[in-house]
C-alpha cells in the first residue's frame, strides 16, 4: 500500500471514530473499519445494529455521506456482513448441544 493509501485510511478511520461511532453508538451499537480500496471503505456494524433491518439504508445513506463528503475519493461504502466465528460456534452449541458439529 502506498503512502497516499494510507493517509486515506487514516482520515476514514478518524471520520469513523469521531464522527460516525458516536452516533451507532447512540443506537446501542458500533462500527468497525474493516478495509479501503479503489474508492470503496468496507465497514462491519456490531451490537444492536448488526440486528438491524436498517443496517444497509444506514450504511449507504449516513456512512456514506459521511465519509464521501469530506473524502471525495471514497465512491463507495460497503457492509460486511460477515458472522463472527465465535458467534457462530455458540449458536452451534446451542442448536447441537453435545452432538457433534453439523457444519
């Protein structure tokens, strides 16, 4: 990554953290930077508004008004929707119990 790279990713995640945290966070949830690249920020929201059906709207009108109107290189905003892998196991051993995994 180039040094341009990085200075792009360190005002995304200062806009992150000083801006767009603390309003998830008023909703009971949380935000992480996930990645930058070619003019797309991927971001992961936790807590409450991981559970969110609003999650997508949220991300692609507040986040990404957010960041591109003072980044004009972020064109895009994306939403990992990826389930952590603790998260995961606990739900297997809820649902299985002791029987072996079902993956």
């Amino acid at each position: 990554m180039n040094q341009t790279a990085n200075e792009y990713e360190n005002c995304i995640i200062d806009l992150i953290e000083n801006q767009i945290r603390p309003s998830i966070q008023n909703h009971g949830g949380n935000i992480e930077y996930v990645g930058y690249n070619n003019g797309n920020v991927t971001v992961r929201l936790t807590g409450q508004c991981a559970r969110c059906p609003s999650a997508n709207l949220s991300t692609r009108y507040y986040i990404k008004d957010v960041l591109s109107s003072a980044l004009p290189y972020v064109r895009e905003v994306t939403l990992d929707e990826k389930v952590d892998d603790e998260l995961l196991a606990q739900a297997r051993a809820i649902l299985f119990g002791n029987r072996q995994d079902r993956s």
